[in-house]
C-alpha cells in the first residue's frame, strides 16, 4: 500500500500506473470475451473496413473487429509477457541465489551455463525453441523465459553476493540461523526491489520480443490475436489498410511506454538511495 | 578592521518551499583574516549546511539560502555579498578565494582521474597555467603536504593511496591556489586516529605559513581545542553559543555546550576508567572467553592454477582470556586485526589455528552464549523486516517458537534498552541511528547470552548518543553480569567502558592490561603514539608531530611464522611485548 | 594478463557448452536436409535414393559419431562444408561478418552519438520540460519494433520520395564506401534508433548519479565551471553503465539482425542462419551459431577490458 | 523523424544525399528480384520453386512446354512414339552447345537420364522415368527410349528442367551441382546463395541471341520491399508470390503486373485414415460447407479461381459441374448428422509459415466456415520444414496445403491417387475407380480419349473429398513498362526472359 501511495505521489509514476492499469483492464476484459465483437468472428461482408462506428478500429482482411482483436491481443500479449517474465523471473531468482549463497564451484557451474545462454543468440534460441516444441502461447512464454533468465540470474546474483556481506547476514549467522531463513528472510527480501524494477522493464522487452517473434511466424498461433501477431499480419496491408498497423503500433508503444515509466517510478521509490534526505 | 568574512543571519532550506524548511536559521559570525573558526555541532544541526553555503555548493544539493547576508572581503579590499553571486561569478571564487576540503577523502577525489591531474586542474582554472608548469605546480603542491615522493604519486589515480593520503592530497587541492579562506569539513572524521594527528599537524603547519583563515567543522570538540581560535556551537540551525576557546571550553555558557563538553566522552589519559568489576573479585571464576593462539590467515594465490604463494597475517597469535562482567577493549587502527579476531570469535571467518574456550556460568545460558552487536547499526538490521520479526530471529535460529514467553521477553527487553513499547510493529528506518544500536543490543540480548562482542558498537553515533548507549551498556552489564568483548579505535570509548585493554597492533597484541595502568603509562612505543595522538581538551594549540609511517604488510611469504612473543610485566596485570 | 588468461581458458567450456546446444537444438527440430532440399517431393525417393542423400549430407551417422567428427573437425581448424554454399562453413561466415560488424559499429555510433548528448542533456536538466520531451522520445523509441520502423521508412522513402537505397546488391566497404554506406545508414538508423533510445536512458540515470557524488562537489568547489564538470569529471564515471549496455547490445548485434536484414536485403549473418536452420544447413548452423558465440564473449570480456580503462578502481577478477 | 526529414529536404537532396540517384542505366542488364532463393544447382535434385526458375535459365531439358501447355522444341527438334508406344525417338538439335563449348549428343542424353534413374543420385524425378528400360543412342544426334509400357505422360515429365540434359563429362567427374553447365540463354557468373545471382548471356545458344546481355538476381527477402525498389527503378522485374503485394503493383503508374493462373493449387488436405474423416459423408460435408470462393475472396483477395483438381486448362472441368462446388451448409448438416456426427467433431488443421504466404488466412476461413457446421479445427501453423515432415509421414488431420501441378494429369497425381503411388501414405485414400482411370490415361495417347478420361476421374474425386480442392492462384510478375517480351505460363518459368528486352 505505502508503495502503491508513493507511486501515485510520483509523476510519471502516475502516468505508467494509469497506463497498466487501463491495459490490464483491457487484457481482463479481452481475456473474458468482453469485447464489442467477437474477435474471431468474421464479417467477411465488412472486409477491410476502414474505422467507423460500427468499428471504431475498422476490420482486418477476415472482417474481423479490429478494436475487439486489439483487446483480445492485449490479454494474449500481456498473457504471454506475464508468463514469460513471471519464468524468468523465478528461474533466474533461483539460479542467482543459489550462485550467490552457495558460491565457489556452484557459481561458476550456474554461471557458465548462464553464460552458453547469453552467448547462445537470443533470436535464435528462441527460434529453435519454438520449433523444436512447435509454436504457440506457452511455448512463446517458455522461450522468451529462457531467453530472459540468464539476465535475471545475473541481477539477482550481483545484489545476492553484496547483501550475503552485509552485516544483518553476518548477526544472523552469530544466532546460527538456517541458510534458508538467510536466504529468503535476509537475502530475497532485499532483491524485491531491484527485481520489480527488472520485471517491469523486462515485461515490455517480452511485449517486444513477442512481437519479433510473431513477424518471424513463432508466435501467437491465428486466429488468436496478439499485438505482435496483428503488427506483422498487417505488414503488406499497410497501403491498403493503414488502421491494421497503426493501431496496434500504438497500443504496443503506449504499453511499452507504460511499463516504462512504472519503471522508473518503483526504481526512484524502492532504491533507498533517492530516499535519501538531504545531510 | 574589516572581517574577512562576515556572515549575518543566515537561513538556508531545502526542498520545494525553502523557507518551509529552513535547516539553518539565522547564523551569524565574523572571521578576520588568518583566523580560525571551529563550528561544533551533532549530526543535522546546520554545521555542513553552513559550510556549503559559503561557497555557495549548496545550490547543488538542493538548498536555497533564504536569508541573510555572508560579505567576503576580496583581494583587493572590496566587500562582495556571497549570497547573491551568480553561478559564473562563484567559480572564479570558489577554489581561488575560497579552498574546501571534505569528509570523506575516499569519494571526494575523482576515481578516474589521477591525482595528478586533479591538482593542475586548479592551477590551470586560477593561474592558468597548462603543461609542464602545472605539472611542476602541482608537484609543489604534494611536497608542501608532505607526501613523500611527489613526482611519482601524481600520476596515481586515488584508489592506489591510503585515506590519510588522499586527504593530503585534497589539502593540496584546496590550498593550490593560496585561498585566503580554508572550509574543512570533518576533515578527519573518516581517518585513524594517528593519521588525524597528522592531518591536524599539517594543518596548523600550513594556516601558520599561509596565514589564510579557517573554518573548522567538526564535531569532536576535543579535536579543535588543539587548533581554533573561536569556536560556535550549533544545535537545530542556531549557533547556541559562540565565542573565544579558552573562554568557551572553561567557561560554557550554554546548557548544551556543557552537555557536549562534559557527558560526552572524552579522553582523559586513563583517569576516567570504570571503577567497578576489580578482576580479583571474580578469582577463581571460569573466564567467559577464553582465546589461545588464534590465528587467521587469508591465502594469497597468484592465480588460479598455482598453489598458494603467501598469506596475508590478519591475526597471528592472540590470546586473552575474558571474565564474566568485565570489559576487555581491543583497540588498534583500521587494518590491525581488531575486527577480524571479533569475526573468528563468532566463527564468521574461519581461524586458522588456535582454540576458544567458552564457559557459560549459568544452567539456563542458551546454545548460542556469544553474540555480536555491529558497526554500523544501519547495516546489521534487515530494513525489511519488522522489530518483532528482528528479534523473533535469534529464537527461531536456535530452534524455538514465538509464543506469548518470547513476546513477553522481547516487551521487557525493549523497554530495559529504552524503547517505546509499540516498536515492534515499526520497520528499522523509522528509528534513529541510536535507538537502532539499541535493537541491536536488544537482539543480541535475546539468547541470553554470556558474552557480548561489541564491534565499534559506538562509533557510527553522535557523540551525546554515544554516551548514552555506553551508559546502557554498563548498566546492563552490571545486571546480566555480562562479559564485554569491546572493538574500538576510539580511546575515549575505550576509556569509559573497559576494564582491561588490549592493544592490538599489525595482528598482534603488543600491550594488555589494566585500563587505567595501559592508558596512563603506555609502555609499547605504538601505544605510546596512539594515545598521544588522541586529541584532548586539556592540550590546546599543542603541535602534533609530522610522521608519515605506516603500518608494515601483512603479507607474508607461505610458511612464515612469527617468532614468539616475549612478554614483560608491569605492576599487576599490565604485560607490554617486548620490541625489537 | 592472469585475469585474461583466466577469462580466456573458461572460452573452450561454454562453446563446448553452446556447441552441444546448438547441436542437438537444430537436430531435434523436425525435417532435415533433405527435406529442405526437395520438399513434398522427397516422399518420392525410394529408400536407397534417401540413403544416399543422407550420406550426401552428412547426416546418416548417429548423432555421437556426427558430433564427434564435427568437433574434432574444429580442433583442426576445420568447421565442416555447408551444403547450401558447397564451401566450407568459415569461408561463408566470414564472408558476412564483416557487413554486421559494419552495421554494428554504425548502430553504435548512431546510437552514442545521439544518445550520449542527449542522456546527458537531459541529466543535467533534469525535470523540467526537456528533459521530459527527451525520455517521452527515448521511451517510444524504445518501444518501436524494428520491423515497424524498418517498413515505415521504406515505405516513406520509396512511396513519399521515389527513393530507396540500393537493394539487393551489397557493396562491401571496401569496394565502394559511398555505395556501402548509402545501404547501410537507413538499416543503421533502424537498429540505432531504439539503441539510441536506451543509451539515452541510461546516460541520463548515470549522470543523474555521478552528479550527486562527493567527487563532483569537490570539482565544483575548486572553481571548476558547469561544463568542465560535467563533461571532465562527471561523464567519465558515468560512462561505465553505457558501456555495460553497449557491450550488450553491440553484442547482440554480432550475431546478425534478422529483421533488419531481411527487410533491407542486406547479407548479413543473422539472415545466414536463419536461412540456414530453414535449410537445415546442419555445419553452417552449428558453426555459424559458435561464431557468434565466440564474438560474444569477446565483447564481453573487452567490455570489461574497457571497465578497467575506464575506472582504475576496478581490478579484473576480484570478486 | 521522417516527417522532419520530409520538410527539409526535397526528395532530390535526399536522394543526392544517399548517393542512390544514379541507378544503373546499363541497359542491356535486366535487375530482377525475388523474396526467396535457389537452394541448389542439381538440376535433377533441385525441386524449390526457386530453384528451378533459376535453372530454367541455365539448363535445357529435351523439350518444354508453352504458354498454353503443348510440346515444344527444346534440345530436341523432334520426337515421336512408336506403334506401340514403347519407343520414344528424339532427334537433338545440332547447334546445341553447353557453355563450355561442347556440342550436346546423345550420350550426355544418355548420361543424363542413367543419372536420374540412379538410386544414389536421389533424383525426385526418378518416379517419373521407371518405365525406361533402356536408352538407344543410334548417332550423336538420336536417342531412343525403351519403354516397359505405354507412357504418353513421359513426355510431359521430359519437359521438367528436372528431367535437364546435362554434360556426361561433368556427371563423370561429378561436378553437377557445384557447376552449372548448361545449354540454356544464360550462363551462372556468380552465385551467392540468399543474396544474390550474377547471369550472362550465354551466345552459343541454340535459341538465338538473348535480348539482353545479362540478368541480375537479387534476394530481397520482403516482398514490400521488392514493390519499394520497383518504385525507385532498382527493379525491372521481379517474382511476386503474396496476393497482398502484388495487387499494389497496379497502382503505380510506370509499373506492370503480370498474372497467370498456374497449374498449381491450393488445397484443404483432408486425411481419411483418420476419424472420422474415414466416412464418405463427413468428408463431402466438409467440402459442401466450405465456400471456396469466399477462401480465394478473403485470404488472396480475390487474386485467383476456384478450382476442381484438374488445373491445366485444356483438361479442366468447369467447377459448377462438380460435387458440391457451391456451397450448401444445409446440406452439409445433413451429411453430418447421417454420419451420426451432428454435434460436429474437432480436428487439427497444418499449415507452413508463409508457405504459401495465404496458408494462415486460408486456414483461418475455413476454420470459420467449418464452425458453422459444428466442426472445430485447430490452426498449427509450422516451419515449413517441419510441416513437410509431418505431411510426408502422414502426420494429421487436415492441411493446408499450394500442391504442384504439371503439365500432365498423370505426372501431377500418380503420386497420390495410384495404389503404387510414393505418396500414397499421405493422401491415405485407396480407391479402385481413381487407380483404373490414371492406369488408362497413362497408356492413352488420343487427346480426345484422354480427356474423357480424365474428367470422369475428376469427378469422382471431388465427389469422395479425400481432399478440398480450393482455388488455383496466379503467379505474379511485376515489370517497369520499359520492358517487353515477356510471356507469362500457367507452370511459372520464366525462360520467356531470353527474349525480353529493355527500351
């Protein structure tokens, strides 16, 4: 609650927290099928429509409703970005504190295999990835997790590794605390804040990477709509219906925008060291 | 004649609406030329706020003088109002007119640039000159803060220099260009107390050649009786009192300015030492700790294929032996070993050699009979943790449950170290740096615990703090007939709470005895220097010696052991090793 | 030096790690050469007609004897035949890598060209409207998807302008530089541009820390004008997390940029594998995707070289 | 960013200021582009759509077909069957050269063909040459094919580059396929596989000279990119394949679009091995829901004709005679619910990425059209060489799939409508009537009797639906109007580019 109050008291904090918050009640209700129109449902009479009031968006080459398959994709695409980052997110959490607390030759194993990832090229492990396990929504979501994780090992194990010398892990060792009570009391607790600045930038690189994926035809599976999937269908239209780009280019950017400025927001709320008053 | 500097009620605030909130509130003093002025105060009472708005650095920091006026007389006579310069007109003063030096030598050169190249910068923006000249500049420069070897050390970059160096070379900087007004800021804060003496020395040495005039903030009082003229003392944003030294430290005028010269420790050449706890009377007791022949050695490799190729002797035979309810100080300089002997008793570093020996006087004493409390009370609380789940924690770790028994006990503690009853709900950082170091106490206490190691439990306190947790120390020491393992570099901690001291000097005790006997007649030549360095409010304008040695290395080829110790007594229980 | 070698003797570790990936990665993917070579119509061939064919292209050996063979191919220097080029793999890989280490290095310097002023700038007005106009910018550029981008500007140029930088035909540097860099500046821009946006965003942050550091004050305090004290003492410090992100990113750029290259025709490395895997071009898969590997962590480890230039507090491999 | 731009500087500068403006005006040099490239240089393995439109121009098979589908010379002057059928005689062109300066004889004929059939070469076309018992080669000039049986599609299948002519001395040294050495208008300079090809006119060629003195290939692989560099004179000619692209090609007022429908064809791949499209009805109720017109209409925008699975014009039955060619959901619910399966049933449909590039959209019609009779089908779309996997093994329920046509009915569907055919396992549909009528289109040479034939197998193979057969698309060229000559043909090649030639 305090950090919901304090980002609201922060400009763009504000800004970023309306953002998501409008686009995860658009992800709700396109996740539900609380959509204008069906959005699979073809009006193939309506073909290529240009926006109206019938379609505030227009309609795509099926005749389908623009502005309902654009909130349907954002619950796609934001399903997919959750997922993915929340794997990522857990995995690399995982790694780094075991790299960090159990150290020496546990650290250089997670770390080299941390390593073979990074220096695997992201589109291409990605790319075998969903080929091998053949595409769709959660097999996006595992790629781009994989693809993540060895960032997220690397951001909790640099803080890990610090706070394991802080002198609250050294009083807990002097009571002969568990290491697992040192390692989620003492170390997790403290990462919150670094990894929720992580995640949320993290979420819009996903948006992206989905995105990147779909034009390379990995991603969503049709008649699904995602964000990425709607851009990249809309490539070759993009003479003959330019609304098909624009307007999931917008919603892209905004959110990304979104997450962005959320961003930033819990970095200068959460880091202790712009909480710092004036000596 | 026309003061050098004449501030007159002056108000600096900070944030959105500076006025709102004003942290200086109306200071006013005259310094004349070749003065100096000591400006005393604890934490957040104005002291650094006044002297960034001098010169005006303030503005960087987000504060905004509000008030006032602060009339420098230039070079050529002329009075200019400091507070309503503009940016342009305060760097042609800052530097040239006006010199500063910080507290912490460490951060406040730039880590990127050599030293070198930090010096010339102020010749080259003041003088103007560029190339070989400010090379040559700047090597005058080094020589005239007597750093050995000028030529070679320009071209270090600060992490290759010791603190005390550094500061050196930040006199050198901030006196480059001759200012006729020098603002120290804590300058010594951060340092040993040997090398303080020598920062000190060097100071008075160059005001006494330059002629320039000071301001000195600091808040060790004791520190400026050796060197200010006038001293201020300021508390809230007001100076509560002013006036001239002597005057000021025999006569205070100011309840706080008594305060601050009588409650707060300060050395006294052993003759402050506690009273109580004779050690005969525990003959015949069990010690508490008892230490035999530890030693820690950290390996050094040259990499990673080859074996070891020496170690670094951070402690290479301590022994001692602790008595419950006594207080043994260990204290030494940073890099001694003090800290690392605290860390290998509670098994945080792994010894290499040697045993411990801990007896625990009581049936009902717990599993877990030595405990710690740290430095820096800001890093040894997990800030996202409440009081409650804090304390719970010794508990859990040693196999118990949180039930009503250990609540109870937690309430009882909080209030015995005198902390509001609702603090268990609260988060670490809603408490003052003090009232922290008094849940670390709590915390600690929780196991019941016969022997407490206390490292530099005190030193990151304000002064009147200071006194006042030492205060609850020895009380609750005399109630739990607790035994004191007490880290400090600080001898007039050490004066107030020790029985005995050990002293600890490149990861050997070269001195241990009584407190009174060790501090009144020092027998080791280190011991000797250390307590003459200590600043004290008897010794004013006393002239600290200019000694650059350092501590030897600690590396030492791979099988090196020291030759033993020989040990000399004197009286009873004061045994000092034999030199050479 | 210990440190490099240090560094240096972990190299053989991962790519032996990343060599096993990419192998099995590529060969549990369904299809294989022959497939990509006849479609639908290698249901046609008779049983010996595909034997063949499999030790045509190498792939009628277990997987331990193919693997085996591949890797001690490599210790002789030798990285195999790709069947789509009939030359061997090295000769291919080398042959694109230097248009994406071209367009790397012009993305780069687009992006720290553009970027590093305007972090900069916007640090030090912090919060007021600039600075704001600067992030809003960074931001959506963050948020543009290159393929968008790439298509937008071609599309603007070639409809809106009836021009278009030779496509198709790449000139190597060498050969023709004003040639070369009208193909690659708008492939360059398209990369650099959310590049930019990041280095912006990072600058910023940097200076915005630097700014607050006690080693500024004293700069300030010496008389030291805004300029020098931020360019001289500040930027200096500041430039170690540009460094980490263009390292990265720099990085990730070896390794080719599939979409950029692909909307923009360029033969570079990320469309040479690409290609490769849908050809199941198995030795240039695999050697190709070790390459890239390699690159990496050769950035990587100068990216911490640079560390050490930079910043002489940090000493390599102290943990 | 642009806009800014778009103030600034007029369209020249920038131009200037790209260094573009200056686009070769080499005239003799056709710039050409296509979105995906060769794959290889084995005329006789090579079987991409790319590939051979590349080696069409390289190599020469011993005859060709034209634009309306009839034997033509090519290497050979003349050919004939004997009586029986059993013999085929081929007389070669004399001024027929490789571009290494040998003359073709019938050896390299010869050569060529024992190649093909040779196991270890892993010829696709081999299938189509089994009935060769042996090769006669009388004089340098004549060669005669025994046949095993009578085989009037054979000539046909000789019409295929795949079937080229290639060096005996260059098989001997084993060469093929790193070299290209043919008779063809054009000679290979240069290759750069996914980026680029460099041809030269070939002026030994039999054909006569070519009207332009080289072509020049390049991979562009976004077709929106092609159109950019047609509008910008880069490009005088390039291969479309996405409806969706080439229908702009139109609007440009210095550009040309040339279609042709091709023999290939688009279809819904039912599989009746599976359940429950093992049953008649059900399969004739999916072909009855399914409006294929609208499939053309929304996934090719129109761009195409719905087709019966003949689609080589002369043999083609008109469409409205077929089973269920309009649609009739009515009907389909009927056939659905006599199948006991009112309630409908769900199903997977394949599909490769981009391949062709109306797979997504065509599945995602019929998805929505199956849905109205209860039917509900999963899309899969795959990497198109995991889907060739899966479909080559059978592997599904329904595809979608753009199946190759050839100038012969036999040649196109022995394959999967003949008991013995090698891709019997993917069409998994036996059945006596289609194996007796492709047995006797085979040995039948009369046009007239073939024919017949022919559409009485048509009709019953749209009447059992094992597959769907949809539309038949065009194929796309677009040129500058500056250039002539070119003649576009239902199978796609391109060798008419021998005689274009730039004003």
């Amino acid at each position: 609650m305090r950090i919901l109050r304090a980002i609201f008291g922060h400009g763009s904090g504000r800004i970023g927290g309306c953002i998501v918050a409008v686009y995860l009640l658009l992800a709700i209700l396109g996740l539900l099928g609380l959509t204008p129109h069906n959005p699979i449902t073809q009006y193939r009479i309506d073909r290529l429509h240009a926006p109206s009031a019938a379609y505030w968006m227009g309609t795509d080459l099926f005749g389908r409703d623009v502005a309902s398959r654009l909130m349907a994709g954002i619950g796609q695409s934001f399903t997919v970005a959750f997922f993915s980052v929340a794997f990522a997110t857990l995995a690399g959490t995982v790694l780094g504190l075991a790299a960090a607390w159990l150290g020496r030759r546990w650290d250089g194993v997670v770390m080299r295999i941390m390593d073979v990832l990074l220096a695997f090229p992201a589109i291409l492990l990605a790319l075998l990835i969903v080929t091998v396990a053949g595409p769709g929504t959660w097999t996006s979501v595992i790629a781009i997790g994989i693809v993540y994780t060895p960032i997220f090992t690397r951001v909790v194990r640099g803080p890990a590794l610090s706070l394991k010398a802080r002198e609250f892990v050294d009083a807990a060792r002097t009571f002969g605390s568990s290491s697992s009570y040192i390692v989620t009391r003492h170390l997790l607790l403290n990462l919150v804040a670094p990894l929720t600045v992580q995640v949320t930038l993290a979420l819009a690189w996903a948006l992206l990477t989905e995105a990147g994926l779909s034009f390379l035809g990995l991603g969503t599976q049709p008649p699904a709509a995602s964000l990425g999937l709607m851009l990249s269908d809309s490539r070759n239209l993009m003479e003959t219906a330019p609304w098909l780009m624009i307007f999931p280019g917008l919603a892209i950017m905004i959110s990304i925008l979104g997450f962005n400025l959320l961003g930033d927001a819990l970095r200068d709320v959460l880091d202790p060291k712009t909480r710092r008053a004036p000596a | 004649m026309i003061p050098l500097l004449s501030v007159s009620g002056l108000r600096v605030g900070f944030g959105r609406d500076p006025r709102a909130n004003e942290v200086v509130r109306g200071i006013s003093f005259d310094l004349a030329d070749g003065e100096t002025l000591a400006i005393v105060g604890e934490s957040g009472s104005g002291k650094s706020v006044t002297a960034l708005s001098i010169n005006r650095l303030i503005d960087f920091s987000g504060g905004r003088i509000t008030g006032g006026s602060m009339k420098l007389k230039r070079a050529d006579g002329s009075l200019f109002d400091l507070t309503k310069a503009s940016e342009p007109q305060m760097t042609g003063i800052r530097g040239a007119e006006i010199g500063m030096i910080f507290q912490e030598p460490m951060t406040s050169l730039n880590p990127v640039l050599t030293i070198g190249a930090q010096i010339e910068e102020s010749f080259r923006l003041h003088r103007g000159l560029t190339g070989r000249q400010a090379t040559s500049a700047a090597k005058d420069a080094l020589d005239r803060v007597r750093i050995p070897d000028a030529a070679r050390r320009l071209k270090y970059t600060p992490n290759q220099l010791s603190g005390g160096m550094l500061q050196r070379v930040m006199i050198a900087i901030a006196l480059a260009c001759n200012p006729r007004l020098l603002i120290a800021d804590e300058p010594t804060t951060a340092l040993d107390v040997t090398v303080q003496a020598q920062i000190m020395a060097l100071l008075g040495e160059l005001k006494r050649e330059t002629g320039m005039s000071v301001i000195f903030i600091t808040h060790d009082i004791g520190l400026v009786a050796g060197i200010a003229d006038k001293v201020m003392v300021m508390q809230n944003g007001q100076a509560v009192e002013q006036g001239e030294l002597n005057q000021l430290l025999d006569r205070p005028g100011h309840p706080y300015t008594r305060h601050l010269l009588r409650d707060v420790p300060h050395f006294a050449n052993g003759r402050a030492t506690r009273a109580d706890g004779k050690r005969d009377e525990n003959a015949g007791m069990n010690p508490a700790l008892k230490v035999d022949g530890l030693v820690v050695r950290f390996p050094l490799k040259s990499n990673v294929f080859s074996r070891a190729t020496g170690a670094v002797h951070a402690v290479d035979g301590i022994d001692f032996d602790l008595m419950p309810g006594e207080t043994l100080a260990i204290v030494g300089e940073s890099g001694s070993g003090k800290s690392t002997t605290a860390k290998a008793v509670l098994g945080l570093v792994r010894s290499t050699r040697g045993s411990f020996s801990i007896e625990t006087n009581s049936a009902a004493r717990s599993a877990r009979p030595v405990q710690m409390v740290f430095q820096n009370p800001y890093a040894s609380l997990n800030p996202r943790l409440t009081i409650e789940s804090i304390l719970a924690e010794p508990v859990i770790a040693t196999g118990g449950r949180v039930d009503a028994g250990t609540k109870a006990a937690m309430a009882s503690l909080l209030e015995r170290v005198g902390l509001p009853a609702n603090s268990l709900q609260r988060y670490p950082h809603e408490f003052s740096g003090g009232q922290r170091q008094r849940l670390c106490i709590a915390r600690a206490l929780m196991l019941n615990p016969s022997v407490v190691v206390l490292d530099e439990a005190v030193s990151a306190l304000d002064v009147s703090v200071q006194a006042k947790v030492l205060e609850l120390l020895v009380d609750l020491q005399r109630e739990f007939g607790l035994a004191y393992l007490f880290i400090s570099h600080d001898m007039a901690v050490v004066e107030r709470i020790a029985h005995r001291i050990a002293v600890i000097y490149a990861g050997q005790i070269v001195e241990i005895g009584k407190a009174a006997s060790v501090l009144s007649q020092p027998r080791h030549s280190y011991t000797k220097k250390l307590i003459a360095a200590v600043p004290t409010i008897d010794r004013r304008r006393e002239r600290f010696e200019l000694d650059t040695r350092q501590m030897p290395s600690l590396v030492r080829p791979q099988g090196f052991e020291p030759a033993p110790a020989r040990w000399e007594a004197f009286g009873e229980d004061h045994m000092v090793r034999v030199e050479g | 030096m210990n440190y490099l070698l240090r560094r240096l003797a972990t190299f053989p570790l991962v790519l032996l790690g990343v060599s096993v990936l990419v192998f099995v990665a590529i060969r549990m993917v369904p299809g294989d050469s022959i497939t990509a070579m006849l479609g639908t119509e290698a249901g046609l061939l008779t049983p010996a007609q595909r034997d063949a064919l499999a030790a045509y292209f190498g792939i009628d050996q277990p997987w331990f004897v193919q693997y085996w063979r591949w890797i001690g191919g490599i210790l002789r220097g030798n990285f195999g035949i790709s069947v789509t080029y009939g030359r061997p793999v090295l000769d291919v890989v080398l042959e694109r890598f230097p248009l994406t280490l071209e367009l790397a290095v012009l993305s780069m310097i687009i992006a720290l060209a553009v970027g590093m002023p305007a972090g900069i700038y916007a640090a030090t007005h912090s919060e007021k409207p600039s600075d704001l106009g600067v992030r809003v910018i960074a931001m959506i550029g963050q948020s543009t998807p290159s393929f968008v981008l790439g298509l937008l500007i071609i599309y603007t140029l070639s409809a809106g302008f009836g021009v278009l930088p030779a496509m198709g035909e790449f000139a190597p540097l060498w050969q023709d530089p004003l040639r070369n860099l009208s193909q690659l500046i708008l492939p360059a821009v398209t990369l650099g541009f959310a590049f930019a946006a990041s280095v912006t965003r990072i600058a910023r942050s940097a200076m915005l820390d630097v700014l607050s550091d006690d080693y500024v004050r004293t700069a300030r305090s010496k008389g030291a004008s805004a300029r020098s004290v931020i360019w001289r003492h500040a930027l200096p410090n500041a430039l170690i997390p540009v460094v980490t992100l263009s390292g990265i990113e720099f990085g990730y750029l070896l390794g080719g940029a599939v979409i950029v290259e692909q909307i923009y025709a360029l033969p570079g490395l990320g469309r040479m594998v690409l290609d490769a895997i849908l050809q199941r071009d198995y030795a240039l898969v695999q050697g190709s995707v070790l390459f890239i590997a390699f690159n990496f962590m050769i950035v990587n480890l100068l990216v911490d070289l640079a560390y050490v230039a930079l910043d002489p507090r940090i000493r390599l491999g102290e943990q | 960013m642009i806009n800014l731009t778009g103030r600034l500087l007029s369209g020249i500068t920038l131009a200037a200021m790209l260094g573009i403006a200056t686009v070769s005006s080499q005239a003799a040099t056709l710039h050409m582009a296509w979105s995906q490239d060769a794959t290889g240089l084995d005329p006789h393995k090579q079987t991409a759509f790319s590939s051979l439109r590349l080696l069409e121009l390289i190599y020469e098979p011993l005859v060709r077909v034209d634009a309306s589908l009839r034997i033509v010379p090519a290497i050979a002057t003349s050919w004939e069957f004997s009586k029986d059928g059993k013999e085929l005689t081929f007389k070669l062109d004399p001024k027929a050269k490789f571009q290494d300066g040998a003359a073709v004889t019938s050896a390299d004929v010869k050569a060529s063909f024992e190649r093909i059939l040779d196991e270890k070469t892993g010829a696709a076309a081999r299938a189509n040459f089994l009935s060769i018992a042996g090769i006669d080669t009388p004089d340098a000039a004549t060669v005669v094919f025994h046949l095993s049986q009578p085989d009037a599609p054979i000539l046909t299948a000789m019409s295929d580059v795949n079937a080229a002519i290639v060096p005996a001395a260059e098989i001997k040294a084993g060469s093929i396929g790193t070299k290209a050495v043919g008779s063809g208008p054009f000679k290979l300079d240069k290759w750069d596989p996914n980026a680029k090809e460099v041809l030269s006119a070939n002026k030994d060629w039999a054909g006569g000279p070519t009207g332009v003195d080289g072509i020049e290939i390049s991979v562009l692989p976004d077709e929106a990119a092609i159109l950019a560099a047609m509008r910008t004179k880069q490009v005088d000619f390039a291969l479309l394949n996405d409806p969706l692209v080439a229908t702009l090609v139109p609007k440009e007022a210095s550009l040309q679009l040339n279609r042709v429908p091709v023999l290939a064809y688009h279809v819904l791949q039912l599989n009746p091995s599976r359940k429950p499209m093992t049953e008649l009805k059900v399969r004739q109720a999916i072909s009855c829901a399914i409006d294929r017109q609208e499939v053309l209409d929304t996934a090719s925008l129109g761009e195409g004709k719905v087709t019966g699975p003949l689609t080589i014009p002369a043999l083609a039955t008109d469409p409205s005679q077929l089973f269920c060619y309009k649609r009739d959901v009515e009907k389909a619910k009927a056939l659905m619910k006599e199948a006991g399966l009112a309630d409908g049933f769900s199903a997977t449909v394949i599909g490769a990425t981009g391949e062709p590039p109306t797979a997504a959209a065509e599945a995602q019609v019929i998805q929505s059209q199956l849905a109205e009779i209860g039917i509900k089908l999963d899309i899969k779309m795959m990497e198109l060489n995991v889907y060739v996997d899966a479909w080559l093994k059978g592997d599904f329920d329904m595809a979608i799939a753009l199946n190759g046509g050839r100038a012969d009915p036999y040649t196109m569907y022995n394959r999967y409508w003949t008991k013995a055919g090698n891709l019997q396992k993917v069409a998994n549909y036996i059945d006596d009537t289609l194996d007796s009528e492709m047995q006797k289109g085979r040995a039948e040479t009369d046009p007239e009797k073939r024919k017949a034939i022919f559409t009485a197998f048509e009709k019953h193979l749209a009447e059992m639906s094992p597959w769907i057969w949809l539309y038949t698309s065009y194929s796309y060229t677009a040129q500058q109007k500056n250039i002539s000559g070119f003649v576009p043909t239902p199978t796609g090649t391109l060798f008419s580019l021998s005689k274009v030639t730039i004003q």
